[in-house]
C-alpha cells in the first residue's frame, strides 16, 4: 500500500508504522490510539492509550486504573513517533473521534463509529478532509435511510403513554452507552418515571458532568422495582432479554431502540412489541456523502456490509478496499 508508513491493516487490527500505535486494539499493546469508549474498540490492558479529552471520562469508567490513559482536546495536533495525531469529533457518541493521522503531508483519518445527524449530546461530525478514508459501513446499504429522530421520539412517547394507559412498563432496550443517553431527551413530555439498569446508570451521571441535558432518572435497583414500575419507562440492554430481571417487570412492553428497527423482519424475529429507528451510525446517504466530503483518494471499509460498499465505490472509480474479517469486527451498534 502507498500509504504503509501512515497506516496498515494487520492481523491485530489498524497500525500506524509512523505513530508505533494501535487503533481500537483489544489486545494489548504499548501504545492504543482509542477512537471511542464502546467495549468493541478498547483495550483492557494497554500500556497507554490516547482518547479524546471527552471519552477520557468514560473510558476510564470502563478500563479502571489498569490503563495509563491521556484525553487530549478536539483538533489538538500532538507528534507521536514521526507522526501528527489528532482527534476530531465523530457524533457517535460523547466523546467518540476520528483520528487525524498525518505523515509527511500524508493524511489518513480512522472513523471509528459515526453518524451525521445532531443527537443533542454528543459532539456533532466533523468533515476531516484526507487521503485515506477507514469507514465503517454497519448500515451500508441503499435500504438504510433513517427517518427524522424527531417522528420517532414522537411515535416513542406516545408508545409509553399508551403503555400506561394498560398499566403496564415501559422497556426500552438501548445500549448501556450512548444509545441509552441519546434517548433520554426524546422522553421529555411524559409524565412518570424513568428507571435506569445498572450497566447504564452510571454513564447517564458521567453525561451530566460534561454538561449535557437530561431529564431526571432513577437507578432500576431491586427495592425500586418491588415499589412497582407500572407506567414507568425502563432504559436497559438487550442482554436482559428473556432474563430473570426481565420477568419482575410484568406486565411490561418490550421495544428496542437502533437502526437493525429499520426492517421490520428484525423485530418480529426478535420478539419487540414495537421498534424505534435510532441509529449512531451513518445511513446509506450520510456514507456516500462523508466519503465524497473526505475528498479521500483511498477508501478502507470495515464492520457490517464492507464488501458491497467497497465494491460500489470502486465501480464509481475510487481505490476501495475491504479490511479483513480477522482485522475488524461486527458490531449490532
């Protein structure tokens, strides 16, 4: 590859020669480059790890003090080895990145995860203009075009409410972070309360340190849910699905919050009542745009459907390619 001293795709995953760093490793290495705080894209036992200065909370959270962690500032260029690194925001998440990786007048820019569309707590996408492109294309097909979050928040709200109006719960299932914080602001407007799981908790405090908004909550604990949840909103993972917990909550209402609520089929194959079409990651529109807006002359894809994009890139006349099955990995956002 042209650009092997600016970045490579090996069999642990992305590697910059120039940096001497990992990109999103879960292996451990001396140096790990961290585009966002998911568990899919960190490493538990790194030597050091740079993050940007927001996701630094949250990493932590995650990775204790087992990792030597540094949170640098948006757009903060710093050298590491021969190389100029940066983090710039992604919109996935809070504190989720693209990493600027510059080489000699080089550029390349590693994703990560990232969306387009303004959520309201996390920092917005940012165009970072390159000649490598690493793209992930978890929704990368023609079929995925999401719908306004507003209508959704509205079909949401008033999913609870009739859910009240039966005098059942609430479940809400959404990723313990950043999609469980993203849907808090679309409750506003319904009275009753909102029921945090404990994997989710903690994060939605860390989000209000950064300052963002958020309607109140409480913590799904045990003696909570004894004191009845009938009306309530319940936010939890969708790990708790046909559990133990699951079952105290009856009567209740199962739906689940992600861009897979696109095809109807997902939903009925999975048992939801309902499904709300929010996504943090790009659509099929928002990809061909962020490619065309990178103005990249090479194009790495990787995560969900990576074969067809590259292959309809390529037939538009762009250097496109696939990283390896063993280099990435899937991830159901």
């Amino acid at each position: 590859m042209q650009f092997g001293q600016l970045l490579e795709a090996r069999a642990g995953g992305l590697y910059s020669p120039a940096a001497d760093a990992w990109i999103d490793s879960r292996r451990p290495v001396e140096r790990a480059l961290i585009t966002h705080a998911h568990g899919d894209h960190l490493g538990y036992s790194h030597k050091q790890a740079w993050c940007s200065a927001s996701c630094a909370p949250l990493a932590a959270k995650r990775l204790g003090a087992k990792v030597q962690l540094h949170g640098i500032p948006y757009g903060e260029a710093f050298r590491m080895g021969e190389a100029w690194i940066s983090f710039h925001p992604a919109g996935h998440i809070l504190g989720s990145a693209q990493i600027r990786i510059e080489v000699d007048g080089q550029v390349a820019v590693v994703s990560g995860d990232y969306k387009r569309g303004r959520d309201g707590v996390s920092q917005p996408f940012e165009v970072v203009p390159c000649d490598v492109f690493v793209s992930e294309t978890t929704f990368g097909l023609p079929c995925y075009v999401w719908p306004d979050p507003r209508k959704e928040g509205e079909r949401l709200r008033a999913w609870w409410r009739s859910n009240q109006e039966q005098g059942a719960c609430s479940v809400l299932l959404a990723y313990a972070l950043g999609k469980a914080q993203r849907v808090l602001p679309l409750l506003e407007g319904v009275e009753g309360p909102i029921l945090m799981h404990a994997s989710a908790d903690p994060f939605v405090q860390l989000y209000r340190d950064q300052g963002v908004q958020l309607p109140p909550t409480e913590r799904a604990t045990a003696e909570r849910i004894k004191q009845g949840v009938a009306g309530a909103m319940v936010i939890a993972p969708p790990s708790v699905q046909n559990t133990p917990w699951l079952r105290k909550l009856r009567p209740c209402r199962l739906a689940m919050a992600s861009g897979w609520m696109q095809v109807r089929g997902v939903r009925r194959r999975m048992g939801y009542d309902d499904g709300f079409i929010l996504s943090d990651h790009v659509d099929w529109p928002e990809l061909l745009q962020t490619v065309k807006d990178s103005g990249c002359s090479e194009l790495w894809c990787t995560h969900g459907f990576a074969g067809p994009v590259a292959r309809y890139f390529r037939e538009q006349g762009l250097k496109a390619q696939v990283l390896a099955a063993d280099e990435t990995r899937l991830e159901m956002e």
